[in-house]
C-alpha cells in the first residue's frame, strides 16, 4: 500500500465548521443515553493499549471508562479523541480535565481525519456512524489511520427489519433535525462487515434502545494485514 497523509487541515476544518447544534450539545449528557451504554463501553474500553482513537467523542461518555481501564491495567496507553462539534467538544474536554484523564482532543470529522496513516492501534466508535455525514469515507478513514492487525470496536444503532424500519424511514427527517443530525434508516452493520479492509472478529446484536432509536450492534473489525486499501 502506497503511503498518504491525512486530509489538508483546511478540508478537515471545513467539515467540522459545518457541524454545530449547541442546544443537543446542551442536552445530551441528560439523555438516559449514557447509563443504557455503559456496559457496553466496558467492551469498547477492554485491554486497551498502545495508541487509541475515541471517533466522535461527544461530550466524552467513553472517558470515565477508559480512565478505569487504564488505572486498572498494566499496559501503556495513548488516548486521543476527535469530535467536530464545538459544543460538544468543550465538554468533552471539561470531562477530561474534571476526570484528570490525559486525552489529546481535536477539532476534526470522521471523513478527514487529521493523522497519519498507520497511526492507531484501536479505533472507539460510540453511538456515531448514525450521524456521519458521508460513513463510507469515514469509514475508508478508519481503516486508514488503523495498523495493519489493529481493532475498530464499534456500538451502534441500525435500521430495524420489517414495520419498524418503514417507521424509521418515515420518523427520520423529524428525528435527524432534533437528534442533532442523527440518522434512524443507516445499514451500518451491512457497510462494516462488508469492507475489504476488515476481517470480523465478532458481532452481536443486543436487547437495547427505545424505538425509534433500535435495534443496537455491537463488535470489533480487525484491519487485514495484506489487503491493499481501496483509494477513490
């Protein structure tokens, strides 16, 4: 594989300054969101080590959790995060200052990650293909700034089966204005295990959400040693 370098920080500032919704921002840690994940942040955060990606931090829900991992654990961890929200991304890093969590948070978008290749050894995704604009070049950037063998954990919401998916597909546009862009119809869990860059290593569905917002996926992708990743 060729070597690249990350999009120009003009593209990646460009992105994220299109991403503001100060009152969701306002609103999201008292949604019951962060107590019905929280088990499921202990799978994210399992033996970490080395340098971690946090995609779409938010307001940092994942930080208390990883900050137990690594004061638990006996392995070196370098934790970075990127969220292109500015409201949420202030809180995000009074999270981490209030938690004494050393964590490297910056201005960026899914799509146009500001790293280098090769640069991860896990990538966190938490509750966030649902409100990318563009998941398949996120997740070509995924597999981009991952190593060769590294994890991608994901935990996310998908497009239900049967009446509840042509409800999602109705509810959507009124959902997507007042969830902060949030999108109820993505095939996510399809887009993951069908990547050419990524050999699964286990997905499961859960018993968990509330409808709309249903059925959940949990898992972890390993980035294919040998295999070439597509360039457009």
């Amino acid at each position: 594989m060729s070597e690249s370098q990350p999009p120009s920080p003009t593209e990646s500032q460009r992105r994220s300054n299109e991403i503001s919704h100060p009152v969701f921002a306002a609103l999201y840690d008292r949604l019951p969101g962060d107590q019905m994940l929280e088990p499921h942040h202990e799978y994210l955060a399992a033996d970490l080590s080395g340098r971690v990606l946090d995609l779409g931090a938010g307001t940092g829900a994942l930080f208390p959790t990883v900050l137990e991992a690594v004061e638990g654990g006996t392995r070196e961890l370098e934790y970075h995060a990127v969220e292109p929200d500015p409201h949420m991304r202030r809180r995000a890093e009074r999270r981490a200052a209030d938690l004494g969590l050393a964590v490297d948070v910056r201005d960026g978008c899914a799509e146009a990650l500001p790293y280098p290749d090769d640069a991860f050894e896990y990538v966190l995704a938490s509750v966030v293909f649902c409100t990318i604009e563009d998941p398949d070049a996120a997740l070509e950037e995924v597999a981009r700034v991952l190593k060769p063998g590294g994890e991608f954990r994901f935990v996310e919401h998908v497009h239900a089966d049967g009446w509840r998916a042509t409800a999602q597909d109705v509810l959507n546009p009124l959902w997507e204005r007042a969830a902060g862009g949030c999108q109820l119809n993505r095939e996510t869990l399809e887009r993951f295990v069908g990547h050419e860059a990524f050999d699964v290593l286990e997905v499961e569905r859960l018993s968990l959400g509330v409808f709309p917002a249903t059925p959940f996926v949990r898992g972890r992708l390993q980035r294919r040693r040998s295999e070439p990743l597509s360039r457009s």
